[in-house]
C-alpha cells in the first residue's frame, strides 16, 4: 500500500536524482564537446518535454471523455516535424546567426529589435502560460492526492492539508527545484546543457512508465481487443461522430503553432540545438516517441471506464488502474512517469520564461535607473540571475494563483489549450517573420495585442466561469447586456465549441491586422535589414556556413552602411564593380578583407576615417546592438552632409543671385548716369553754338546800324555754329545708331591702304592749313581687310585731323606707319604734340572728352574717337593707345588681314 | 587801369558776342579765356563786375569763384556765372559759391546786359 509520505519522498529523491544528473551533465557537456550529451538522441528526447502530464494523465481522461480528439494534439507537432521541418531549420539557423535567446527575442529582432515587442510577447506568454503551470500544478496534487486515497494510513502527514496548501507546497517545491536547476550560471547563448540532459533522462522515465502501464493494461485486460469488447458490452464505445469537426481542426492547428511557439519548445528546439542536423533525426525520432506515447492511451482510458467505478477521475487512470490491482510498484513507477512529465515542462517553462521576463523586462529596467556602478561583468551577471529567480517565483505564483481560481474545474486538458490558444498568437508573426519581407513592427505589434485582447476575452477571462458568478452572467449577456460582445459568442458567432470560437477570432483578427496594418505601414531602416536577414537567411547563409567567422559582415550589411553614407548610386556602383571584378552575381558577392578595406577609404571621404573605421568595424565584428547605433550615425551623418550640402546649394545661389542683382543695379545704374551724362553733355554741346547763334542774332535784329563788314561777320559766325551744330547732332545720332548696332554695313572686303591714302588726301589741306609735316614710316602693300571703305576712312581722317588739332608743337610733326604682322594689319598714326596724361588715357574714348585742355576752337564735339573705336569694333578690330615714336599720342588701328 | 567787366569766356563766338554787347552798354571790357587767367587778371585789372564761364580750360569757373570769395581783396566783386549746363545743381553750387547772378546759355542779350547794370549800380552803391 503506498502512501502519501513514500511517494512525496520517493518524488524529492528522484529530483535529487535529476539534480545529480544535470550537475554531471553539465560538466560533461563542457569538458567533453563530442559527448552524447551533444547528440540528436538527447536532442529529440528533451523536445519531448512537449509532452507533459497534460499527455501522461490528460490525454487518458480526454481519450476517456472525447475518444480520438487527444490524438490531434501529437498529430500538430507531427506535421511540424515531418513536413515543415524546413521551417524549424530556418529558425535554427537564423536563431544561431542572431544569437536568439527566445521567441520574445525572435520576433523583437526581426520587428527592427523593438523592445517594446519583446516586452509585449513576453507578458503575454507569462499570462498566456499560468494556466499551463497551473495544469501541472493540478496534475502533481491529483496524482497524490489519488494515491494517498481517503485512507488515513494513505494520506499520512497530509491528513489536514487540502489540495490548494498541498499544490501551494509543490508549486515552491518546483520554484525552488527550477532556481537550483536553471539559474546556477548565466550562459551568453542561453543553452542549458545539465537541465537538458536531466529533461532527456525524464523524457526516458516517462515513456517507460507510460509505456509499463500501457502494457500492464493490455496484459490484465487481455489484449487490445477483448479490452474494446468488453467496454463495448458494457455500452463504452469510441465515439468517432465528433471527429474532424471544427474543435477537433482548432487543437490540430493550435498545437501546430504550440511546437512552434510554446517558451519551453523553443527553448528546447531552437535555442538549446547545438547542430542544426539534430533536426533530421528529431524530424522522425520525435513523432516516433509520441507514437510510443499514445499508444496506449486508449486501451487504457476503455479499460479505466470499463473496470474503475463510476465517478472516479478518468484523468488519473494511469495512476489508478495499478493501485486497483494492487500493483503499488508500477503505480509508483507511473507517478514517477507523471511526476517526470509535470517537472521537466515546469523546470524548462519557467526557465524559458523566466529568460524572458529577465532580458527584455527587468534588465532594461535595470539599465534604465541603475547608477552605473554595477557596470562590471561581475554585477551583471548576478544581477541577471537575481532577475531570473524572481521571474520563476513570480512564474509560478501565476500558475498557482490560476490554479487556486480555477480548482473547481477538473478536466486537464481543456485548461492547456487554453494557454495554447494564448501562445498561439505569436505564430502569424513567427512566420511572416521568416518569410513575409514586408511584415513591419506596428503590424506584429497590433495583430499580437489585438489577438491576446480576444484571447482574454473569449478564452481567459470564461475560465472563471465557474469561480466567479460576476463572469458566469457576464458570460451568458454580455457587458453591458451588450449580447454580441458575449465571450463565447462574439459578434453573434453562436454554437460553435469555444474553443474553436476563441481560437477563430482571436487568430483571424490577429492575422487580418498582421496583413493590413504590414501593408498600411512603412518600415524602419533597421527593419528592412532584419527583415532581409530574416528573409534570406539562406541566400546569406554561404559566409557563416563556409567559414563559419560568426557576425562576419555580409555584403548586404555593407552595402546598408554604404548606402547611407555614399548615396545609393555610388553604393551600388560600387559593389556592382567588385563582384565584376571577382566575377560573381552582385547578389551572392561575399567582402574580400580588400573591399572592405577599400569601401572604408570611400566612407572615410564622406565621414572622416575614424567613424569610418569605428563604423566598418562594428559591421564587420557583427556586433548586433551597435549595428542599430550605427545605422543611426550612419543615417544622421548622411543627413547632414545632404543637409549641408542643400545648404551650401542654396546659398551659393542666393549668392550668385544676389550678385546677379547687384551687376544688373550697377549696370543700370551705370547706364542711368550715363544717360543722364549723355544728355548733361549733349545739352551742354547743343547750348554753346546756340548761345551764339541767339546772341549774334539778336544783335542783328536790334541793332540796324552796325557797318556792313560786322554784319557781314556776324552772319557768318551764325551760319558757322549753325553748320558745328548740325554736325554735332550727326555725330550724336551715328554714335547712337552704331551703338545700338543699327546703320549697320556688311563688312566686305576692303583695300586698307587705299582707304589711309584716302584719308591722308582729305587731310592734306588742314595739314598745310597748320604747317604740320607728315613723316611716312614703313608702308604695308595693298592689304585686303573685311569692313567698309568710307567708314575706316572716317577713322583715319578723325585720328589724323585730332593729331592736327591738339598739336601745340611750333614744329608739329605727324608720324603714319602701317604694316602687316602676324595676320594683322597695323596702322599708328602718331605726333609731337602734348600727348595723353596717365589720367585721360581710360577717358579719351569716352564720348565728348575733348582734348586735356578742354581747348574749344578746334570744332569738335568729343565724339571723334567714340564713334571711332566703335567703326573699328564692328570690323572686328581694334583702336588703342599706344606708345609711339614721337613724344606725342599714337593711336593704333588693327585690322585682322583677309587670306 | 581799372575796368568794368572781366569776361572769361573759352568759347571765341561767344566771347566776342559777350564782349559787342557789354561795350555797346558803354563799359570797358577785358577778357581771358582761362580759369588761370582770370584769376591773374581779376587782381591784376580789378575789375567792378566779373562775367564767368563754368567750363573753363585749366581751372573751372567754380574754381575761380571759390578763389576769389577767399580771397579778403576779391571777396566783393560782383560775379555773373554762365553757364550751359542749366541743371539745377550748377545752379545750387553758383548760390553755395556766392555768385551774384546765374545766367544759362543760350542767354537773351538783354538779359546779360542788365544784370551786368545791376552788379554795377550795386558795386557804386556799395563802394
């Protein structure tokens, strides 16, 4: 007869056991590399840790209550294994890659490493897993309970301690067992090679008992058949009419996304894998031990309902059957099976859990408002295993206050799938994580939250149905009286099972804001490379799996940092060259240490070496948080080298702009004082000969005696300034005219020479006129130039009649020369007069500048060499000042020769 | 040998219709065709009333007025101002300079010959 005390001692020995166990094998594991500890054996027994005393008692009561339906929650991961196993190697290898520590982890690092993500995840699988904890909590009590019977030698020292004070003392218990276990050591990549190998033992521990009982039952009961007749007389049959309906689907798909998604599975699957090909074996060795699991689940679940009385708890046959027979070592063989089953999932939930709660809740709050003086190693790991004992206790403070709520209830089964439907809500953005490139943080973000809002509305919250008569009427109308907010009947949705229905709307809004929001929203820099890194874990798979440099740069982290330095097209450009140059598709191009070297030189033109280097190192040391820092400087820095170049732009425009303005004001207001000068000086040239005309005339009008030679003078110095007047106003009129480019002529070619002779002709008079020599120097022969013939004509003769007129010299002497050089056709004309001072030289081009003296006689308006310069200017040539043989001004004609 | 008018006058035409006129008025006239040269001959001549061309060669007839009003000997003398620029700002420079009378070419006769009176008639009153 077992009792109550044997089997709690028997239970504390066995955890001694296990501790042993996983003291050894984690020395084991870390002395030797190669030891079974690291084989695909150990891998697939501890990713049975799936199977918890939900499947070693639950599934028999299921079996017992639902016939088949037990099955589904085997046949979920099955398919998994078997048929997606490529999804459960992309996992592993993008976890190993991204040093992933959890599912919280997983989908924050994808989702642009938000905290806020990881945070939201973790919280939810903290509450979504309390009901699981509190299964298992609820299984241990039963188990002993159902051992220590109603007898008073069975319950021994646990006479007087109700279920919750003993399931209080099994869930410390447990949170003491887990601190021990789990948190001896903080490890960089999380992997627990001691508490896997004692999950691996109990995974043995509890198959075999399984197994013994199973075995028992087929024995005792006479083979599988007579058990199904003889259940089959007594009216128990399989009921197989509810199978394939929607709750049966629901469970199917809820523990697909459970093997997936569920803390312990990942912790065992991806995060504790040490070699991504413990996948293959696992792909068929686990299905094969769940086979083995369920087996016997329904010889014994008919076999229970055909021999145990009426009302006993079908969830405890396993336990019961043997006692019945009196075969008190196999029943304490199967409370050890069961024992088993309820640790390894407790130990490895919590641990996963409490990971969770540890790095992405309390360290960041840490961080957040410590001092920094624990800064060191040291500190940080203490602190981080402070943080980890208080997250199990508070694990299974939940459990048990789940289950102290809920203990009225006693199916197991239901109470599992509840927290499956509640982790099941991260599976949409597991897997758009791995294959939907466009899924964005606030998507995952909403579509997590959103689906765990339903989840506590349709699934949670009507688990207290029976605890709380508050949720029971809310329940049956609704907030409010609001009858399609019901938990179970949302929006009208009435008849279906609920779990199926909690499961439909929560997945199906959850998948729906998923999809929406993803494409409604952008991403951030930072989530477009995770997402890739995600995405396209195999195409960038070469560099880590051929070398295996871990955190080795990838040519796509280069290019993102390139790209926000140099620019897109010279990123490209760039990279575009090196894979021609090593021959390989831009694509699949892996950095040489020499390209990195040389795309450093090309950053450090942008950014200077140093942040260069600084930058260029961290992606290719592959630290994964500076990376984020990086892009972040690598963004800000572009920014503001486009700013500041804008800048520069813009007010190099302004500038010019500016300067536009300012060279057009000059010039306008240069040609607004010109023209005032212009007529100031007109008006001035117009006035003089008019103010002898007036005054000679009124001379003559008034006074009639003056004697006939006076008035003979008179008249013809009227009639003089009359002439001076109308050539000044010529004059005025061609300068005009040949400035505004109109009395224009067709240049033609012309004889030069002739037209000096011309000149030198015309001239002839005015130059015996003032006894003036003329000295011919060298003579050009006939020379062919384009203009026109009067015009140059017209230059000379003002040129020689100026040289005439402002000569004061008592011998006045003129200087001609013309010639040919270098293509052009010079003519000075020089003479000993006065000559020009420093001072005039700029002015005497200007229009009505006469000579130094200012000297009146000579007739001259001061247009002469104005309208000189500009004949000469349209024969594209040119009239200078130059030093000439005599002391006096020589001005020099040049005309370019016609060939 | 003390004189009416000093013409200076660089214009020959309008010289010799300045110099018929005021000697038809019945004064006795002298006249230069320069800045410097007026200047030398107001001292020299000292003349009762000057008649001053602005654009002068060698030195402007603003010139030759700033010099004779600095002057404690010259500063008295009656000055006519001609001139054929008639903008309004040879005029305010004339005022500022302290000429007497600002005649523009072309000029009436008349006009010359009777401010010429009155510089006189003032010039007797005064001295």
């Amino acid at each position: 007869m077992l009792s109550a005390d044997f089997v709690i001692a028997t239970a504390v020995g066995y955890v001694g056991l296990l501790f042993v166990l996983a003291y050894f094998g984690d020395r084991r594991a870390r002395t030797h590399k190669k030891s079974f500890l690291h084989s695909p054996a150990v891998y697939t027994l501890s990713i049975s840790v799936y199977c918890t005393s939900w499947t070693f008692y639950g599934a028999v009561g299921n079996a017992a209550r639902s016939g088949l339906e037990f099955l589904t929650i085997y046949l979920g991961p099955t398919l998994v294994f078997v048929g997606w196993w490529f999804l459960l190697r992309r996992l592993v290898r993008i976890s190993h890659l991204q040093r992933i520590t959890s599912v919280a982890d997983l989908l924050s690092s994808r989702f642009g490493k938000s905290n806020r993500l990881a945070v939201l995840v973790t919280c939810i699988a903290v509450v979504g897993i309390a009901p699981y904890i509190a299964l298992q909590l609820k299984a241990v009590t039963s188990s002993i309970q159902a051992v220590a019977g109603s007898s008073e030698f069975g319950q021994g020292s646990l006479a007087g301690i109700d279920d919750v004070g003993l399931a209080f003392g099994i869930a410390a218990g447990m949170a003491l067992f887990t601190i021990l276990f789990g948190t001896r050591h903080v490890d960089a990549k999380e992997q627990h090679h001691g508490v896997v190998a004692a999950i691996a033992f109990e995974a043995v521990v509890k198959l075999a008992a399984l197994v013994a009982v199973g075995i028992f039952v087929v024995y005792v009961g006479g083979g599988f058949e007579n058990i199904f007749s003889q259940a089959a007389e007594i009216g128990i049959t399989m009921d197989a009419e509810n199978t394939f309906d929607a709750r049966w689907l629901t469970t199917l798909g809820l523990s697909v996304a459970a093997i997936v998604c569920l803390p312990r599975q990942f912790q065992v699957t991806v995060v504790e894998n040490s070699d991504e090909n413990h996948l293959r074996v696992a792909s068929w060795a686990f299905p094969a031990y769940m086979l083995l699991m369920s087996l016997f689940i329904l010889p014994i679940a008919v076999f229970g309902l055909t021999r145990m009385p009426a009302g006993s708890n079908p969830d405890m046959f396993a336990l019961t059957l043997p006692m019945a027979f009196g075969q008190d070592a196999l029943a304490l063989f199967a409370f050890i099976g069961g024992f088993s089953s309820a640790t390894s999932m407790i130990i490895l939930e919590s641990i996963a859990l409490s990971i969770m709660v540890s790095n992405h809740i309390i360290m960041p709050l840490v961080l957040r408002y410590s001092s920094g003086g624990s800064g060191d190693g040291q500190g940080m790991s203490r602190m981080l295993l402070i943080a980890r004992r208080f997250s199990i206790v508070l694990i299974l403070s939940l459990g048990f206050f789940y289950f102290f709520f809920t203990r009225d209830s006693d199916a197991l089964a239901p109470i599992g799938l509840i927290s499956f439907t509640a982790i099941a809500q991260f599976f949409p953005a597991v897997i758009a994580a791995l294959f939907w490139r466009d899924a964005s943080l606030k998507a995952a973000t909403a579509a997590i939250a959103a689906g765990f809002v339903f989840w506590v509305w349709c699934s949670f919250l009507p688990s207290f149905e029976s605890v709380s008569p508050r949720i029971a009427l809310l329940m049956s109308q609704g907030p409010w009286g609001i009858s399609w907010l019901r938990p179970e009947a949302m929006f009208g949705l009435e008849g279906l099972d609920p779990l199926a229905h909690a499961a439909f709307w929560s997945l199906s809004i959850n998948v729906l804001t998923l999809t929406v929001v993803s494409l409604l929203t952008t991403q951030s820099a930072l989530e477009r490379i995770q997402a890739s890194v995600f995405v396209d874990v195999f195409k960038r798979g070469q560099v880590a799996r051929g070398n295996f440099v871990r955190g080795s740069a990838t040519a796509n982290d280069l290019f993102f940092v390139a790209e926000r330095v140099l620019g897109e097209r010279r990123a490209a450009a760039l990279f575009e060259a090196e894979a021609r140059e090593s021959g390989v598709d831009p694509d699949m191009l892996e950095p040489s240490p020499g390209f990195i070297g040389r795309l450093e030189r090309e950053l450090a033109g942008s950014i200077g070496a140093a942040s260069a280097h600084v930058m260029l190192s961290k992606v290719v040391s592959g630290s994964e948080v500076s990376l984020e820092e990086m892009m972040q400087m690598a963004d800000e820095t572009q920014q503001v080298i486009e700013y500041s170049q804008q800048l520069e732009k813009t007010s190099a425009e302004l500038r010019s702009t500016a300067q536009q303005l300012e060279d057009a004001n000059v010039q306008l207001r240069e040609l607004d004082s010109q023209k005032d000068e212009f007529l100031s000086q007109v008006s001035h040239e117009v006035r003089t000969p008019m103010t002898s005309i007036r005054s000679f005339s009124e001379i003559l009008l008034d006074d009639q005696d003056i004697d006939p030679g006076q008035r003979q003078h008179f008249v013809s110095t009227i009639h003089q300034e009359s002439l001076r007047l109308t050539k000044l106003l010529d004059e005025i009129l061609d300068l005009s005219a040949l400035e505004r480019g109109e009395r224009a002529w067709d240049n033609v070619p012309i004889d030069a020479e002739a037209a000096l002779d011309r000149a030198l002709t015309v001239c002839e008079a005015l130059l015996r006129q003032r006894g003036m020599k003329v000295q011919l120097g060298e003579r050009a022969q006939r020379t062919m130039v384009e203009g026109d013939a009067d015009r140059l004509c017209q230059v000379f003769i003002n040129l020689i009649s100026n040289a005439v007129k402002y000569n004061d010299s008592d011998t006045p002497l003129l200087h001609i020369s013309s010639t040919v050089r270098a293509g052009s056709y010079v003519v000075d004309i020089a003479d000993n007069g006065p000559g020009i001072g420093k001072r005039e030289r700029k002015l005497i081009f200007e229009k009505f500048w006469r000579g130094p003296g200012g000297v009146a006689d000579q007739g001259g308006a001061g247009l002469g060499l104005a309208i000189s310069r500009q004949i000469i200017a349209r024969m594209n040539g040119s009239l200078d000042l130059v030093q000439g043989p005599l002391p006096g001004a020589c001005f020099r004609v040049r005309l370019t020769v016609l060939r | 040998m003390a004189i009416d008018v000093l013409i200076a006058e660089d214009e020959p035409s309008i010289l010799e219709s300045l110099d018929f006129i005021l000697r038809r008025a019945g004064w006795t006239i002298s006249a230069v065709t320069d800045g410097d040269a007026a200047l030398d001959a107001v001292r020299r001549l000292k003349p009762r009333v000057l008649v001053l061309d602005v654009m002068l060669p060698k030195r402007s007839g603003f010139e030759v007025l700033k010099q004779i009003r600095a002057d404690v000997e010259t500063r008295a003398l009656p000055v006519l101002i001609l001139t054929a620029k008639g903008q309004q700002q040879d005029r305010r420079i004339a005022e500022e300079f302290g000429a007497d009378v600002f005649v523009t070419k072309p000029y009436a006769n008349a006009d010359v010959v009777g401010a010429v009176r009155h510089l006189l008639g003032r010039d007797a009153g005064t001295s």
